[in-house]
C-alpha cells in the first residue's frame, strides 16, 4: 500500500514541476528575446548616453560645473525649464478636455479631430516652427491682431510656450483618454444621485482615478518640452539671455567645436529628464501601493 502511494505521488511531483517550468516561460524563446533586446538597448541608448558622459568625464567635475554654470548656459537652462512648465499646465487643463470630449460625446467629425490630435507626432518638427512662425508673426495672419494690441509672439518667450504646447499636446490626450474610456458613467451619476454637484463629482471621482495617468503624461510631455528644437528654432528669436533655448546652446557649442561644453549642457539635459521621469515613476508606484492596500 505503501508503495503504491509513493509511486503514485511520484507522477504528481513531475508533473507539479513541469507545469511550473512552463508558467515560468510562458514566451518561447525568452532567452534569445531577452539577449535581442538586452542588445538593442544597449546599441541604441546605453552606449550613446554612455559616451556622452565619457566625453563629459574628460573635462572634469570643475569643468563640467564651469561649463553649465555659465550666464548663458543658466539662463537658456531657467527660460527652457519655466517654458516647458508652463506648458505642461497648459496642456494638462486643454488635453484633459479634449479627452473627455473625444471620450464622452459622440459628434459629426469626431474621427477627423481624434486623428488631428497626433499631428504634431507624424509632421516634422521644422514643419511646426515655421508653420507657427508664419502664422504668429508681427504681419502674419493671427500675429497682425496680437500685434496690434502691442502683444509679440512669435520671436519671444511666449513663442516658446506656443510651440511647446503644440508639439507636446498629444502626450496628456493619449495618456488620459484609455483611462476615461474605462471609467464608468455609473460612478458620476450615483454621486449626482447623492447630491454631490459636477465640480465635486470631477474632483472626488474622476480626477482620483485621471491622476496617474495625467502625471505619467505630464512627466512626458515636459522631458520632451525640456529637449525640443526643432519647432522652437523657428519662432524663439534665438537672442541669448532672452529667448535662447537649452538645446540651441549645445547646436552653438558645436558649431565652435567645443565637443566637451556641449557634452556637459547635454549631459546635464539628461539628468533633469532622468530625474523627472524617476520622480514619476516613484509616485506612480507609491499610488499603486496605496490603491493595493485599500
């Protein structure tokens, strides 16, 4: 009897392990998956970041301080920062409102304005410059008003804030909108059922449940505002201490072949977008904690 136990649990213990063997590798081939995009990260972001800061090692830790401390460098870096800040707000209020119209009402149209939405990903960003320049400037077709009232945009900060609104619109959308189509319309109206008025409805319901995601896509946005170029080229002005931008430095520090001074600005530019997105990734985790242990 005995034996016939020990014989018959045998089989169990087998198969017991072999299902865990296959739960453990539910992908086949995760070995030469994971070497594959082991050595796509390290070809493509790794080993680029890593040479810039190799690069940047050679001039020093002095050096390094010497080269982002300067005026200009501090000052690109302050007018880069508050631009993309206030950008960031901006969109976080207007793409939050264009999700929830896109997500909530159905209209004539509606396909055409969600497909406008990730224009500024497919267009060049040279293209969005001058498109804006053109339509913003002192004679162009909506600068002539502001014009006439004494209000320049395009050629100063305010350009600036305009062309990092454009391009990192779609960031705060997207990252907003798969959560609003899963939320239910129950939970609203069972708190108009309750008494509760559309401001406390948005600010105890939904925005609880928009949070992660509008900081996830706030986090983006503004790494991406910090390093953008291209669109910002056209309609900034370029005048330092004024409306230079950060990566506009490292273009100049290049153009005089001064390889280590803009491997620092660059380098630095990294570190504040690391930071961000660490911060973010940290809070996020903190709130699926606490939503876990509820």
């Amino acid at each position: 009897m005995t034996q016939q136990t020990t014989s018959t649990a045998t089989p169990v213990r087998q198969r017991s392990w072999l299902t865990k063997l296959r739960q453990r590798n539910v992908l086949p081939g995760f070995g030469l998956s994971m070497g594959i995009t082991v050595l796509s990260l390290s070809l493509l972001v790794i080993l680029p970041f890593a040479m810039m800061a190799y690069t940047t090692t050679q001039m020093g830790w002095t050096g390094f301080i010497e080269a982002i401390s300067q005026a200009q460098v501090k000052a690109a870096i302050i007018l880069s920062l508050k631009m993309s800040f206030y950008a960031m707000l901006t969109n976080m209020v207007f793409g939050t409102l264009v999700a929830w119209v896109l997500v909530r009402y159905d209209f004539f149209g509606k396909s055409i304005i969600n497909a406008l939405v990730d224009l500024p990903f497919a267009l060049p960003t040279a293209v969005t410059g001058i498109s804006l320049a053109t339509l913003y400037a002192p004679n162009g077709l909506i600068g002539q008003f502001f014009d006439k009232v004494g209000i320049q945009v395009a050629f100063t900060p305010i350009g600036i804030w305009l062309a990092l609104v454009v391009v990192s619109f779609p960031f705060i959308v997207r990252a907003v909108q798969p959560v609003l189509e899963e939320l239910s319309v129950e939970y609203e109206e069972a708190a108009a059922v309750l008494g509760a008025n559309r401001l406390t409805t948005f600010r105890t319901v939904i925005l609880p449940e928009l949070f992660p995601a509008l900081l996830m896509g706030a986090g983006m946005m503004f790494a991406r505002a910090t390093g953008e170029y291209g669109s910002v080229i056209f309609i900034a002005g370029n005048i330092p201490m004024q409306s230079e931008i950060l990566p506009l430095i490292i273009i100049s520090k290049l153009e005089q072949f001064d390889i280590q001074g803009a491997s620092a600005v660059a380098l630095f530019m990294l570190m504040i977008s690391f930071v961000i997105l660490l911060s973010i990734n940290l809070l996020q985790w903190r709130l699926s904690r606490r939503v876990g242990a509820k």
